[in-house]
C-alpha cells in the first residue's frame, strides 16, 4: 500500500535540496541542486528531440557512470542552440557543483529550462551554485521545486512511502511543465529520488516503464522541447534486499513509481499554460501500447478538440475525426464514445443525447472521455488539456 507524505524530493532519507535566486531570473529563485549524501545509482530518460540542448547531451554522457550523487538545474536559461559555449557552460556547471561538494564531475548531472538560443550568464550561475551548495538541507525540497519553475503557476511536488520486502522505501518527485509540453522520452522536467536498494539497470528499466504511463502520456501543444528530461536517483538508504531481478520486489516498486509520476503528469496538465479544462481520455480495446498512444495524442493535440472543451460545446464529431487521421487500426463502425457517463456514439453512428447533461460534465474542471474501439485488450490513459486565449497570449509573449 502506498501513502502519500509531505516532503518532496528531500522526504527522502540522505536526499538534500535548496533552491536560490541567482540572478537569471529577475526577482524569483531559478538554481536549484540534489544531493545524495551517499552514493547513488541513476536512471533518465531524454528528449527524442533531434535538437538536444547542451545540458541533456552532458547529463546523457554522465547518466553512464556507476555513480550519481548530485543534480544541478537552472531555470530562465534553456542552454539549447548554445553551440560550443553552451557546452562549455554545462560542464562548467558540473565542475563547480562537484568542485563545492568534493564530488567526481562525472557523478554530477546537469539540467536547464527557459528561453531558447540564449548564452548563460555564467558570472551569475558560478555564484548562484555556491549559494545552492551553502544552503544544502533535508527542508529543502520546496525550496528546488519553485527553482525549476518558468511560466508554472505552482510547485509541482509529492512524495510517497511503501513496504518493501520489510523495510520502509520512500519516493520523493518534483517537476516543472506548463507549455511546450507533449514529451516524447515539455519544457517538462521532472527528478525523482528514492532510497531503494535496486541495480542500476533495473533502475533504468523501471523508469522507462514508468515514463511510458505518465509523462509520455501528457500533452499541452504537441511540441516536444530541447531539453525535456527524467532524472531518477536510488541511494540505497532503505536496507531492502537489493531488487536484482524482476520478481515481486521489482514489480511492487514500479507500482508505487507509477503512483507518483502519474500523479507529476497530471499536476503539469492541471498546470498547462492557460489550461481551463483537464482532458482525460480513455481507449479500451486497443491493439497495443503504440497504436494506443498515438491515436490518444491525436485526440488531445487536435486544436479542434481543444477548443471544443474550451467552450464546453459536445462536439464529439471532432474526437472521432482525429481518431481517423491518427491511426488506421481501428474499424469506425465498432467505435462506441462516452462524455463522462454520458454516451454520444455506439457503434460508429451518433446518437440523440441530453444537451443539458452534456453541457453539465463539460463544464467541469476534470472531463472524462471513455471510448471503446473493441479492436484488442490493450487500455491506455492519456491526459491533455483545453486550448484557451490565454494559451496564445502566454506564448504570443514568451520572450518579451
């Protein structure tokens, strides 16, 4: 059984975290680190983004050692399209942190968010990661969590304890993502922390396993960011019988890893710029996970479905002509469709339904949509959210 704790990031034992204001951003926190106190192994999953920024091609590099101890993150300042100098800035980002914290470079990853095509004003960062070092705590994982943030209206944290093989496992997360979000592993970032006792590349397995439920399964605009990422780190600090194979111990971990990140992905949803509405859509009886997915990102990434939601109008004609452009595994006349409780299509034909019961379940902040394509077994959940003015004024100004 899993149970939610406060704490974020740093409810995890032997985690510290802090977050300061360097000056990249004018008046808000935007350097943030995580420190294990003692060695840790690490996962990640990266942007398939052929433009990679600086940061993800330093931490894709590093992510291969057999110890991880420390992340640092800026926010304001993507570091992306940066040629040799954002490189250059990366590693020095790393240096420092190592340098401050008596650690190996390559026990260091490194991340970055913001504006696009820019060059880090170092000056200011140099500073801002001694500053983050100094301020180092076990309280500090709210404190990492509004660092990272850029057009976010809010701290995107949770943790979460379970009982494995007798002993108490923690899981801690924070994330930022509010537009540019449809990650393909937005400008979504999210860091895990755990201190359970797992082999590195089960580690890695379970992260992928997880992201392909969650984070991958989220989408603001379709656009999928430079700099997206997933960092996951486990200590150890638990003392569970280390998890070497993919028995029992492994599959109640992924459990509760997905309890959390599918919690982290809702929360950037909820938080997408100008987001009024939260979509949820269900498809039962898919062939498989990719065929899945893809028609569940057609649905929720169609301008056309989005403004629908806006405007709370049940035009559930849009939903079904998305599903027909984004995949051809499917037979229309086995199609049944649900707005809420509320059933619109059965069978590929429109039925009559109550006006007023459909405007009363779009009207809600949360809107479910259930649609069964009776093709497979395979059921995927995929969240996404309403396209709204606000959406457009937010990124019509993004750099100004």
């Amino acid at each position: 059984m899993v149970e939610t704790i406060s704490g974020g990031i740093t409810a995890v034992p032997g985690i510290q975290a802090s977050g300061v204001s360097c000056g990249i951003k004018e008046s808000k926190k935007d350097l943030a680190i995580i420190y294990s106190k003692v060695p840790a192994v690490s996962a990640a999953v990266f942007t398939t983004n052929l433009i990679k920024a600086a940061p993800v091609l330093v931490s894709a590099r590093n992510i291969k050692e057999n110890v991880t101890r420390a992340v640092v993150v800026n926010s304001g300042n993507a570091n992306a399209c940066s040629g040799p100098r954002g490189l250059n800035d990366a590693e020095r980002m790393v240096l420092l942190t190592a340098g401050h914290l008596d650690l190996d470079p390559r026990e260091v990853l490194v991340s970055s968010t913001g504006v696009i095509g820019e060059f880090l004003p170092m000056e200011k960062v140099e500073k801002g990661i001694k500053k983050a070092v100094e301020a180092l705590s076990e309280s500090g994982g709210s404190e990492a969590a509004e660092a990272i943030l850029t057009t976010d209206t809010v701290r995107k944290e949770m943790s979460c304890r379970f009982v494995l093989s007798g002993k108490t496992v923690t899981i801690g997360a924070m994330a930022k993502g509010s537009g540019m979000i449809c990650p393909n592993m937005a400008t979504m970032l999210a860091f895990i922390t755990t201190d359970v006792n797992i082999k590195k590349e089960l580690l890695q397995k379970a992260l992928q396993e997880s992201v392909k439920c969650s984070y991958n399964l989220i989408t603001v605009d379709g656009d999928t960011s430079t700099n997206d990422m997933v960092l996951l780190l486990a200590n150890g600090n638990a003392e569970n019988p280390q998890i070497t194979e993919e028995g029992e111990d492994f599959q109640a971990f992924l459990e509760a890893l997905n309890y959390v990140n599918k919690y982290m992905a809702r929360q950037i949803i909820y938080d997408g710029e100008g987001t009024t509405k939260l979509i949820e859509v269900t498809l039962q009886g898919v062939r498989d996970y990719e065929s899945g997915r893809k028609m569940a990102m057609g649905i929720l990434n169609s301008s056309l479905v989005k403004t629908a939601f806006f405007g709370e109008d049940a035009n559930w004609g849009r939903i079904i002509t998305a599903m027909g452009y984004s995949s051809r595994d499917f037979d229309p006349e086995k199609v049944d469709i649900f707005l809420g409780d509320l059933q619109v299509m059965k069978e590929g034909v429109g039925l009559i339904f109550n006006e007023e019961r459909a405007k009363e379940i779009l009207s809600h902040k949360e809107i479910k949509v259930f649609i069964d394509l009776k093709e497979g077994k395979d059921i995927i959940t995929a969240w996404g959210s309403d396209l709204s003015h606000q959406y457009v004024t937010i990124n019509s100004s993004y750099r100004t």
